[in-house]
DNA sequence: GGTAGTAAACACG
DNA sequence: CGTGTTTACTACC
C-alpha cells in the first residue's frame, strides 16, 4: 500500500499506519469477500485472497451467519474464535465449522483435483513446511483456485500478504507479480523461506517463461533464444503428467527443480497435447492477477531485485542438465518431445523470457529437430497469444514488461549465445 | 437502514 | 509486537 497507493506513501512508519492497517485488517476479517489462507511459513501470518466465490456482498461469516452462508460456506475457522469473553460468545463454535481448519473450502475448489478433495489447503500447505515455503504456500491457493475456475470466470484472486516481515517488500511485490506460479520452483533447494529474494527472482523467471513466452515471443521477436521458447512451449504442450503436479503438492517427494518449467503442465492435468484453453487462462489470470496485485506491477524492474541473485537463478532454471534425475524426469516428462528438443530446453531455459521469434538465432537453431514442428507450435501459439492478449485486454491491457531481463548481465550475450560455454555440457 | 471507515478491546503466538 | 477478530461508534447515502 505504502509503495504503491501515493496516498499511504508517508503513511508507512508504524504511527500512522496503526489506523490504516487497522482498518484493512478489519475489513479483510470482515468481509467474506476475503478469505484468508493460512500460510505456516510465515508463523502467524496468513495470504488474503479474494474469495473466488465473490463472498457476500454483505458482511463476512459470522458466527451466526456463517451457517446461513451457503453460498461463500466461508465458515469461521479461527481457532481462537471462541477466546472472546464469555459473553460474548454465547454460542460455541459451530460444529459445522471445522475446527483446526485455517483453511475455509469454497465449494467445487478443488475439484479439479481428483483426490486432495478434502483439503485444498493441504496441497500447499505441507510445502510450507519445505523449503518453498513462502512461495509454494503463497501460490497454491491461486493455483487451486483458478484451476478450479471455468475459462469464462478468471475470478481475480488479489492477494495481500501479511507476512511482510517475512518477506521483504520488493520481493513481496515480485511474488504477487508471479501469483500462481510460484509452484514453478517450489522445489527448488535453493529456495528457503530466507532465500526468498532469490526465489522471488526465481519464481519470477519461471513466471516469464510460462505466462510471458507467448505473449512476449509475439510481442518481441527481437530475441536470441527464440528455441528455447519454442522448445518450452512444445515441452508444455505436449506434456501432461498429472502425477507429476501430484508429486509437486507432495511435501514428501519435492519435484525436481527443473520442473519448474514444466509444472505448468501440472496445472493442466486433462491436457493432452495442447495447450488447454483452461491453462491459457489460467496463465492470463496469473498475468492479470499479477497487475491486479501490484500498482506497479512490471514497473518496477525485478531485474532492480534480481541483480544479487541472479547468478544463482539462472542455474535453477536449466537444472534439467545438471541433476541426472532431473533430466530423467524431464525427458520423461516430455516423452512426446524428442531429447533433442528437450536439450533444446536446456540450453535456452535461462532466457525463457525472450521471444519464440519465427527466426531462431544463435543457440540451437540447428539443433532443432526436424520432427519439431514449429509451425505447429506457433500455430499454438498464436492461440493461446490471442486468448492472452484477449484476457490481457479484457483486463485493461498487457502489460508485459521483459525490459529488466534483457539487461541481466547474467545471460548470455547475443554473440556468445551459439556457445553456450556457460552451458552445462 | 445499509454501508463504510475508524477506534478500540481483546486474544493469540 | 504483529496479526486477527469483534464490537462500537460515527458518517454518509
């Protein structure tokens, strides 16, 4: 709010902001427009989300309403619900509460999901526990969420985080530009509730890859990795392993940190060999959900955050090449793609952000393989980019803004692109 | 009367 | 102390 709402911009120090704060806290608790989702990496802080369902226009669940709210069955579930004196709770917790239970269920969330039925929650909650915590906590709801949504209703899932003495505020931002595709990376060793600059940058490279490619590759042709997008894109299409999204919500068995690029698959499970008209959305909503959460979401430069970790990120996003297992799983996962393809992925992973430009440069242009049909994909791609760019509109515009990457001193240059001596051989 | 904003009390970790 | 919940008060439409 300080950062981006001029209005609390001299509002920040603890003074002034005690009446604000306040009053968004109270309106959030209020309101069954908000649902909060617990997030145990944070300790006591807790993600604020719109509730998909809209909520009640009217107050939020109380007590006494939260039975009558069928339609939100946004249930109190604070434990600590019934601390208030005596006399004021006259009537204990209901038992149609589920105590114990941060996380309120809205009907037909997670239905998506063939068995994490019960608890959508607990599909990301567990994470928390892992290394990705913050992020893979933040993000699940999202995710949950929006798979849950139809491709008409991209219900916007604004989320404030409280944690921000976890989490440092650019960082903060940079997860809510990448709202939804935090699962990206959730495995990533490297991530760690203190590491969450590095992950922020991380899940923000991972973001680029997934939601931007399409749009960017169309909007920015100038690029030298355009293989690599295509090479993505196809890895995405053509992949479908639900068990591999199983997997990632699976705290006991993280994925492979490569998946990152990948896991977007995850998020269309009934995809077969396209890209699914719902993970297109699902990616628009991200893009659109990512300017919803920030007043100036692309306008900082995450790269400004990025900088420090850079070095660090860029090996995360092509692990593919470094852990054997990694690249079993990879080449598994892209059966459908042939290995070539996938080395393809490799090498251009760290500048997923750049366009999938009909003329390859530098890279492994000729190391795409000639069963690899590019028209095809881009055939794809020029779908999900106008369903993008639809959604992008219907939101108020695109707003992609890859500028902070190009610069990254971090990539490979234009020159060296065809190299590749940074490339794990 | 409904809604919204604010202040405050209170509980919890 | 930060967070979350709840109540009370006030103002506005």
């Amino acid at each position: 709010m300080v950062r981006s709402v001029p209005y609390f911009k001299d509002k920040g120090d603890s003074n002034s902001s005690a009446g604000w704060k306040n009053s968004i806290r109270h309106n959030l608790s209020l309101h069954s427009k908000f649902v909060k989702v617990h997030n145990e990496a944070t300790g006591k802080s807790s993600w604020w989300m719109l509730n998909p369902e809209g909520g009640k226009s009217g107050k939020a669940p109380r007590r006494r309403a939260a039975s009558m709210d069928n339609s939100s069955k946004l249930v109190k579930v604070r434990g600590k619900a019934s601390r208030k004196k005596p006399p004021l709770q006259s009537a204990p917790e209901s038992s149609a509460d589920s105590p114990g239970s941060q996380f309120p269920k809205w009907p037909g969330s997670p239905s998506s999901r063939s068995n994490e039925d019960s608890d959508v929650w607990n599909t990301f909650r567990p994470r928390t526990s892992s290394n990705a915590s913050t992020i893979s906590a933040r993000l699940s709801p999202i995710l949950t969420e929006q798979d849950d949504l139809h491709d008409e209703e991209l219900l916007p899932s604004l989320m404030y985080s409280s944690a921000s003495s976890n989490v440092p505020p650019t960082v903060t931002e940079e997860l809510e530009l990448i709202d939804g595709l935090n699962l990206m990376s959730p495995s990533s060793s490297v991530l760690s509730t203190q590491q969450s600059a590095s992950s922020g940058q991380i899940q923000r490279d991972s973001s680029f890859s997934l939601q931007s490619p399409n749009a960017a590759g169309q909007t920015f042709g100038n690029s030298l990795f355009n293989p690599v997008d295509i090479s993505l894109q196809s890895s995405v299409s053509h992949f479908s392993a639900p068990q591999t999204l199983e997997s990632l919500l699976t705290p006991s068995s993280p994925p492979p940190r490569d998946v990152m690029m990948t896991q977007v698959d995850p998020v269309l499970p009934q995809t077969g060999n396209r890209m699914s008209s719902r993970t297109l959305l699902l990616l628009g909503g991200q893009a659109a959900q990512s300017k919803m959460s920030s007043g100036n979401p692309r306008g900082k430069p995450a790269e400004q955050q990025a900088e420090p970790v850079g070095a660090s990120v860029l090996p995360s996003t092509l692990p593919i090449v470094t852990s054997p297992q990694n690249t079993a799983s990879i080449t598994s996962l892209k059966a459908p793609v042939s290995a070539t393809t996938a080395q393809s992925v490799q090498l251009g992973s760290p500048v997923l952000l750049s366009s999938a430009s009909p003329a390859p440069l530098g890279l492994n242009q000729d190391r795409l393989p000639t069963d690899l049909d590019i028209d095809m994909y881009m055939e794809n791609l020029e779908c999900d980019m106008d369903y993008i760019i639809n959604s992008e509109l219907m939101d108020g515009g695109l707003d992609f803004n890859f500028e902070p990457i190009l610069p990254t001193p971090s990539y490979p240059s234009t020159s060296q692109a065809s190299n590749h001596t940074w490339v794990p051989s």
